[in-house]
C-alpha cells in the first residue's frame, strides 16, 4: 500500500516537473551552425563576425549562431547540401563550380544551393622559403609543394595555377595535400619548400609562415598561360599580396598573382526568416562588421552582391529589396 503511494506520487511528481517545463521549451532557440576553415585562415574570424552580428540580437530573433573550424570550401559546400551545416563560407568560383556541375561536382549541379552575399576579396598566394630558391611559379619543378587539403577551396586553384603554368602536379612536383594551418610548420621544419594558400590578407597563417627563421618570399603567381587562364574562367580576376601585412617576408613590393571573393551561402532548405535576419544584421550594422578584422576595408553593399553565381536566397533577396540594393 505504501509501495503503490509512493509510486503514485513519484509518478504525479514528474507530470508536474514536465508540464512545469513545458513553457520554457516553448521559448525556442534556432541553432545555426556556419561552416569556415582553418583557425589560421579568414573564414574562422569571418564566420564568427557573421555570428556576432546576429547573436546580438538573440532575445528578437531567437537565433544562435555557432561557428565551426572545417577543411574550407568543398567540405562547406557538401556539408550544407547534406544538411550538417546551416550556412558556410565558400569561394566565389567554387560557388560556380558546384551550381554548375564542374570540378568536384563534375556532372552533379548542386540545385539547392542558395547565395547570400559575398565577404572579402581572396587572392591565390604562393609563400616559399628563400633558401628554396624559387622566384617564379615554374621554379616550383622538382619541389615539394602543399597544394593544399581535398576539401579546401585553394587544391584546385593551385593545380589551375600550375597546370597554366604548364606543370603536372602529380608528376612535376612533389605535391603534399595537407591543411593550409599545417602549412606554415612544415615550411619552417625544412619539410616542405613552398605552399599555396588561397585566402584573405592579412591571415594568421602567412603571419606565421613569414615570422619564423627560415626566411620567406611570397612568389608572383603570373604568366602569360595565367593570363590566358584568368580570360578563359569567368570566376578568376587579377589580384595581389599586400606585402606590407607581412614585415617577416623579404618582398619589398605587392606581389601579383589572381584571386576570387569569399561568399556566404546556404541550402535552399534554410528557412527564409534566418537568413533574413543574419543579412539584415551584417549590413544594418555594416561599419560595425567592418571593424571585425582588417580584410573587410575593402567592403562596400554593393560589392558584397557581386560574385554571387547561384540563386540568392529568398531571406537575403527580401532584405536587399528592402534596403534598395536589388
Ligand atoms: N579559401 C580557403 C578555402 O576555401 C579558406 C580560406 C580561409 O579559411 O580564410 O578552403
């Protein structure tokens, strides 16, 4: 009999525990997670000024935005398609290569994925150690090279560089295919000769590569097969390295090679009150994100709806309707 009481009452005890929470669940926060890169690219600091922005506002939109480290470009792009992240920071070329069907998307368009607006220019730098003795792209024969991660957006812009070069990475060089932050380390250990790394300027990982003991020179990415590459690919333009960003380096003027833009995107499955309020966020509060790291001076609202190849989602679409801009 007191068994069966006590059962009773331990039973009533949690149906009020439960209805007791049930108004708090009601408050409910959408979580959104934004893919980036390396911690020592632009995307990482990126991805968390994107989130800034909008976390600020979380008691109105009841959105919370989380920032993960990735492999870059392609992993945030299949990522976003298969539903594990929310939103993810992707070269402008990649963007072009997924929703048309090209390169690692050979034959596979990625119809649902959705623009929202493009971030800071990106140029495809090239740091190599001086005692390597590599002054031109063509110097890089016989070398050992990181190209770059399989994920990342920068492997294929350094096999375009080097195929208009008119070198095979597979055969010509000695192509090591790791992340970008692991870079700078093997460089300064004598392991690797040079990498490639397409991304904003300044970044930690260029910083770190150019302060260390073995000396660094950054090495022009350009040609005349590169200038026929740039015309012939919609996605390439002609870009440079500041190199007064990096006072370890031993160059003494910009260095020229070619570039792409960082965008923001998502799935077409986001629903459009998100999107909505991180893009209005970011550009009502434009001066504010600039200040968030020193790669967004160049910024402008109208520069940030270029570079867009698929459709731009409704979310982002009905902001910029409101503010003018399309
Ligand atoms: N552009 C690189 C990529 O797509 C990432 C650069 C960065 O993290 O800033 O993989």
């Amino acid at each position: 009999m007191k068994k069966a009481f006590l059962l009773t009452a331990a039973v009533l005890f949690a149906l009020t525990c439960t209805l007791g929470s049930a108004p708090a669940a009601q408050a409910k926060t959408t979580f959104v997670t934004i893919g980036t890169g390396g911690i020592t690219g632009v995307y990482y600091p990126t991805g968390g000024a994107i989130a800034k922005m909008v976390n600020n506002k979380r008691k109105e939109y009841g959105i919370r935005a989380t920032v993960e480290s990735t492999g870059g470009s392609v992993f945030n792009v299949n990522a976003i398609m298969s539903g594990d992240l929310d939103f993810g920071i992707v070269q402008s070329d990649r963007q072009y290569q997924a929703i048309h069907g090209l390169a690692e998307w050979e034959g596979d368009p990625q119809k649902d994925l959705r623009a929202v607006f493009s971030i800071h220019p990106e140029s495809v730098t090239l740091a190599a150690a001086v005692d390597a003795d590599i002054k031109t792209i063509k110097d890089l024969k016989g070398k050992r090279v990181n190209i770059g991660n399989p994920g990342s957006g920068q492997r294929q812009n350094s096999i375009d560089a080097l195929d208009a070069a008119g070198l095979d990475y597979a055969e010509d060089l000695m192509a090591e295919q790791v992340k970008a932050a692991e870079a700078p380390g093997l460089l300064q250990d004598g392991r690797i000769d040079a990498f490639f790394y397409t991304v904003g300027h300044p970044s930690g990982a260029f910083k770190e590569a150019s302060a260390g003991r073995r000396k660094v020179r950054f090495v022009e990415v350009t040609g005349p097969g590169i200038d026929g590459m740039i015309k012939a690919k919609p996605f390439y333009a002609k870009s440079y390295v500041p190199v007064e960003l990096y006072p370890g380096a031993v160059n003494e003027s910009d260095v020229m090679t070619f570039g792409v833009k960082a965008t923001f995107v998502t799935s077409a499955k986001v629903s459009e009150d998100v999107v909505y309020a991180i893009t209005k966020e970011v550009f009502e509060n434009f001066e504010d994100f600039k200040k968030l790291h020193p790669a967004y001076q160049v910024l402008t609202k109208e520069g940030m709806l270029e570079g867009l190849s698929a459709p731009i989602h409704p979310g982002a679409m009905k902001y910029f309707k409101e503010a003018g801009l399309k």
